[in-house]
C-alpha cells in the first residue's frame, strides 16, 4: 500500500509579511524554527539534518506572498512538498496558510505519516514562537539522537501540557525555567527566554533533541556533542 496526503495549517502571527518571509526564505530564518542546518541559494533550500538531507527546489517565489518548494520524485514515487501562502492584515499581523503534501509508498506508511503529521505540527507551531517571541534574532539550531524513551524523558519532565511552567537544564548550565508551548504525541516544545527546547519521539525509535539557541555565540557543533551525551544521560 501507499499514501498520498495533504496538511493543512493556519497561523495568525503578530509579525509582518516581511518578517514572515525571512523567517521561511533565508538560512539562519529557517535554523530557527524547522529543523538541522539550512541553506537557501541557487533556487534550492538545502536541509541537513542527521543521514537526510533534502533538496527542495523552489518552485513559486513571491516575495512577501507566496513561496512554494518540493523535493524530487524518487523512484518509489516519494516527494515532499511545502506551500506557504502569506496574507498581511493591519497593525502588523500576518495569516499564513500552509500546505505540506506528497506521497509516502510502501506498507509501513502509517506510521511514517504519523510522525510527520506530529512532527510538522510541532514545526508550524514553533515558527509562530519564533515570530512571536524571537523576531529580529536568529538561532543556532542544535540536533541530537540519543536512546532515551521518549515517553520516559517526558514523564520525567511532569507530563506537562501546553502552557504549563517548566523547568529543565540544558548541560553546562543552571536550571531554567520555561514555558511549554506546544506537545502533542510525539513531541514537547519549550521555551525559554533565550532558546526553544524541542524533543521528538524519532520514527527510528530513539530520542532526538531539535533545539533553537538564541544565545549569542553558541557553538552549533559543541551543543550537538553536549545534547548528544544529555540525551544519553536520560536514557531509561
């Protein structure tokens, strides 16, 4: 079996459609909010992210409006596409309708669209954190695998809900207090005062860490190493 499938989300964000663009068109805009290290040129957005490494090739570019991208269809039929539809309404507010599709072949497709579904989810809604909380700033994006549980490291964290206090340490520094801002199934988003804590329950079983460092001077490789052994610290 196979899937064909398209997600829609809507974001009404309190950013202008200038600051919406950069935060989807620009490298340092897309590190971020989405995910791994991300290029923009040549018409191509570029992700780095672990073993995948996509290369969407930009297909509707309106500065501001409209700005559409999709992944080459690979042998099996796969592809992936994304749509960012942009609509600036007075006092500096923005709805932003996007449209994610594709085609997932293959027998295990449900769990694959599972946790894509959960996944984009948690995307979108950190890209509305990021233009509400960090416009103006940009992130080192932090990415991190480790064998703990998923279900375990959020037991641990409270089993928090959206809008709960929270308090986590990142390695290396005092605990922090934050805000979850987001979390569904397979995901846990936090923000603090200077970074975005994501985690993931990965579809290959382990944990992943997906994190935005607003601190200035963050070293991306040093905070992947020390993510990486964090992770391995909780595992259950």
């Amino acid at each position: 079996m196979s899937h064909e499938f398209e997600l829609q989300h809507e974001l009404s964000l309190e950013a202008t459609p200038e600051q919406v663009w950069d935060a989807i068109t620009t490298g340092p805009g897309i590190d971020s909010w989405f995910m791994g290290r991300n290029q923009v040129e040549d018409g191509v957005i570029r992700t780095a992210f672990g073993d995948y490494n996509p290369a969407n090739a930009i297909t509707v570019w309106e500065p501001g409006k409209h700005l559409a991208a999709r992944a080459p269809v690979a042998d099996d039929g796969r592809f992936i596409a994304y749509e960012f539809l942009i609509e600036g309404r007075s006092e500096a507010s923005t709805v932003v309708r996007v449209v994610t599709s594709g085609f997932l072949p293959g027998d295990n497709w449900e769990n694959e669209f599972e946790a894509m579904t959960t996944g984009l989810a948690l995307f979108y809604a950190t890209l509305a954190e990021y233009l509400t909380h960090f416009t103006g700033r940009t992130a080192v994006p932090v990415t991190a695998f480790g064998p703990t549980d998923y279900n375990s490291l959020v037991a641990g964290l409270g089993d928090p809900a959206a809008g709960d206090p929270i308090t986590i340490t990142p390695p290396g520094r005092q605990p922090t207090s934050g805000v979850v801002y987001y979390t569904n199934t397979q995901t846990l988003g936090i923000r603090t005062d200077d970074a975005m804590y994501r985690f993931v329950n990965g579809f290959g079983g382990e944990t992943v860490a997906q994190h935005h460092l607003f601190t200035p001077g963050a070293d991306a490789d040093e905070a992947d190493r020390a993510w990486t052994a964090w992770l391995a610290e909780h595992a259950s």
